[in-house]
C-alpha cells in the first residue's frame, strides 16, 4: 500500500479530534464533531473546510485558451479575468474524464482545479492532449485550499479582509490579502450554501485556518469534514466523480448539458459523440428519489420497476436537513419519470421509492 | 470505561446476563459516528451465536450486527425505529438493540479483557 497523502492541516486536523479516511489516497477528516451537526451548522451558520487536496493546474500561453476550448466541454468565451467556470472534460466517445473549475486570470492564464483523486489521470490526459503554445504546471503542492461556506460565510470572511465581499458575485474570483497573505478567493462552493473557497499558500493556511475558527467561532464556525461535504452536495444535487459522473456516464446523462455548448460552434472533444446523444436522447438519465419504505439507498443498490431492473444508485444518504432517505441513480432514461414509484433493492428486498424533482435542498435567495 | 456488569463480544457488542439485553458499545458507536437506520430482527425466533441480529447504518456506512450468543430472541427496541440516535446517545441504556433468552455457554470477554482489545485495535 502506498502511503496516503496529507495535506498542510493534518496535524490540525489530529489535534483538534478529527476522525481520519482514506479519500482518494489522502489521509482526510471525515467529520469532527459528527457528521449530523456539521451539516446543520453549514446549512444555518458557517463551516470550514480543508479541501487542499484539490489539484489545480496552471494554464499559460498565447493558445492557451485555444487549448482549453478543445478540452472542455463548456465554452471558453463565457470566461474573462475574475471569472471562475465549471466545466466537464470528456473524451472522444463523450465519457467523463473529470469535472473541474477553470479560473481565468487573463486570455493566456489559466487554473484548472480538478478532483483529487483524478489529478494525475487528469495530468496525463491535458498532456496528451497538448498543441500550440502552451505551458502546463501542476502547481498543487504550492496551493492550499479552503471553503467556507454557510449562510454567515461572508460576515467571518469580512473580519479577515478589506476586500469588498458584497462586490464579489456567484462565480467571481478577486486576488487580494486575507490577514495580510495573498490569496485568490472565488464565491464558490459545494454545499448548495453561499461562500467562498480560499486559495493559499500551505506555508500560510494554519494562520487562517485558526484566525478563521476563532473570529468566526461567535458566528458558529466551526471545521467540517468531508462526510458532511457529501451529504450537503447530495442535498443539493452537485455531482461527485466517480459517483454521477465517471468515464461510462456523458455529461448529458448526468443531467449537466447546460455545461456542454453543443449549441455553439465550438469543437472540443466528445463534441461529436455527444451530439449524437443529444440528438438521439439519453440512454440513461441521473434521477432524484426519495424513500417511502424504510431505508437508505446506498450507492451500487439496484433501481427496478416490478422484476425489471432499470438502473442503479450512485449515492445516497440519510437526508440531515430534509428529515429523509434520500438518493441519486443512473437509470434507463424512458423507465421513469417524476412522480413515478420504483423499487430500490436494500438487501435483497424491494423498497418503495419516489422518483423526485432535484435538487433535494435549495438555499433561500436573500 | 466499560460497565463491569456487563459482557462483552469481539465485535464490541454488549450482553447484560442479568436482563438479557444486547447492545454495541460506546467504542462501537462512537467508530459508526451517528446512527441514522436501523433494522432489527423478527421476534420469536432461535438464532445461533454468529447469526445476523440486523443492520446498523451510519450516515456514511451500512455494519451488520451478528448475535454474541445463541438462544431466542424475546423483544427487540422499536423505540429505535424512530429514534436510532438512541444507540450514541445512551449505548448502554435506552440504546439496547434486542433481547435474547440465551441457550448453552457463551463465549464473552469481562469489561477488563474487553478493554484489552479496544486498545489493541
């Protein structure tokens, strides 16, 4: 085995109680207090979380954008400097190579952050992929990062920083001082909450990190692990590589077309393959559904209708905030629709499900 | 740390020998982290000392419970279906899980051995 990676905050972590995993070959804390109250907590006041395992990628040259147009599925000219954009990458035949964040700093400067446990999958496939005058850097280990997320984000974020956070809209990013360290930081997120990610030096992310629990603990910050990180995105509906997404599921399939501009001329790869699909309907279709019999839909738990199977789960959980179980699956897209009553298999028995609209949790606008 | 009235299993499950109750114990509730399901066993039955006695889940995970002793279960706590939470809050309490008339000589470690091998693990 080998051995699991730490961010900058492990030692944090360990002292302040947290209960370590393994996620994708990082030694991580998966909840602190428990998995139910932090949860609550990002959802009525603030939480903070180390995701410094993310991988981010630099992006530079005259082609640079040239280049990311033919990767990605979105389209490149929705970006400007200060302009964060999420987007898929697939391959040729339109599965998913990973789904990521592009921070554009100018025509010819780029970040991509990508999912952990795709970075080096993600760095071999961008390089294979390479033309024109571009310069690839994978600049993780000089990147930490933090989100802090929750209804009070931008109260505690404020006490931190002269930086105008009101001016700071939903996908925006601005490089500024936080407690006099440079940072880059977007109003970003993967709770369904408002906030912020927090882009950093490892040699600095311990100052803030206390700073931030400490002047944001009257607000009722506190750290939050990556348990209740899956259970507020689920909630929300973002999708998880690896779960909603993966190398045998389009971004089509998992109900993301708005992030792929087949309507525009833009070529980029798995265009043509998702064309297709578009063209011709879905094959399958990600799905929102909610336990009427006791239960809880876990992940790979098959979906039927009567003796036909019809799919599967691709995550689920025991709802904190709705009360409810809760899941996605990945199911035949003319098997079902909303509204309609399945079977998810628990255990070798059928249980009563409904097929339901998403997201399961929406944040109220202000 | 651990109630010497009580025996204890290797798969940190607890039986009163008193009241005939089973339950897991604090060190197993707090590994699970909050108890949101629970599926208990039909009543009446025989079982035999490794059989399945139901299923814990977690937010994040789905653990078996297999029986520390064989004998018939007598009553399960439906107060649980409700409120799983019970078994962090009050392991040993409230937090009982079934009640099993035990037949023949069960294999169960005291208070003292059971620390033993938590701190081992």
């Amino acid at each position: 085995m080998t051995e699991l990676k730490q961010t900058p905050l492990y030692q944090v972590h360990l002292a302040a109680g947290a209960k370590m995993v393994d996620f994708g070959g990082w030694n991580m804390p998966v909840q602190y207090a428990g998995i139910i109250e932090e949860h609550k907590r990002v959802r009525e006041s603030a939480g903070l979380f180390d995701v410094s395992h993310m991988g981010e990628f630099e992006v530079k040259g005259k082609d640079a954008k040239a280049f990311l147009q033919k990767i990605l599925t979105n389209d490149l000219d929705k970006t400007e400097p200060g302009k964060t954009l999420y987007s898929p990458m697939c391959y040729e035949d339109g599965g998913t190579v990973d789904d990521l964040l592009i921070y554009c700093f100018s025509e010819e400067h780029y970040w991509l952050v990508v999912n952990a446990s795709n970075i080096d999958k993600d760095w071999q496939w961008i390089n294979s992929k390479m033309e024109g005058d571009v310069t690839l850097t994978d600049i993780s280990d000089s990147i930490a990062l933090l989100a802090l997320q929750g209804p009070k984000a931008q109260s505690i974020l404020a006490l931190l920083t002269d930086l105008n956070l009101n001016e700071l809209k939903s996908f925006r990013f601005i490089e500024g001082q936080v407690e006099g360290v440079d940072c880059v930081i977007s109003r970003t997120g993967y709770t369904g909450e408002d906030g912020f990610e927090i882009y950093l030096p490892p040699t600095e992310v311990t100052k803030i990190w206390e700073t931030l629990l400490e002047k944001g603990k009257p607000f009722g910050l506190a750290p939050i692990g990556l348990g209740a990180r899956d259970t507020l995105r689920l909630e929300a509906k973002l999708p998880l590589y690896g779960h909603e997404l993966g190398k045998d599921i389009t971004p089509l399939e998992a109900g993301l077309g708005f992030f792929v501009k087949i309507n525009t001329d833009k070529d980029f790869i798995g265009r043509a393959a998702l064309a297709k699909q578009k063209e011709e309907g879905v094959p399958r279709k990600i799905v929102g559904l909610e336990m009427i019999d006791r239960g809880i839909p876990r992940e790979g738990y098959k979906v039927a209708i009567g003796e036909e199977e019809i799919g599967y789960i691709t995550s689920g959980t025991a709802s904190p905030s709705l009360g409810k179980n809760i899941g996605l699956a990945l199911i035949s897209a003319d098997k079902a629709q909303i509204g309609d009553e399945i079977n998810v298999i628990i255990r070798n028995k059928p249980a009563k499900a409904m097929i339901i609209k998403t997201p399961f949790y929406k944040r109220e606008e202000k | 740390m651990y109630p010497n009235n009580l025996k204890y299993s290797k798969d940190h499950e607890w039986v009163d020998l008193e009241t005939n109750r089973i339950g897991i114990t604090s060190f197993a509730q707090e590994a699970l982290g909050d108890v949101v399901f629970v599926e208990l066993p039909e009543v009446d039955v025989e079982i035999e000392a490794g059989d399945s006695l139901g299923v814990i889940e977690s937010v994040k995970a789905v653990s078996d419970l297999f029986s520390p002793v064989s004998g018939r279960i007598i009553a399960v706590n439906e107060e649980l279906l409700d409120r799983p939470e019970l078994i962090n809050e009050d392991p040993y309490g409230e937090g009982w899980i079934v009640e099993i008339e035990i037949t023949g000589e069960a294999d169960l470690l005291s208070a003292d051995e059971y620390e033993k091998l938590v701190k081992e693990e």
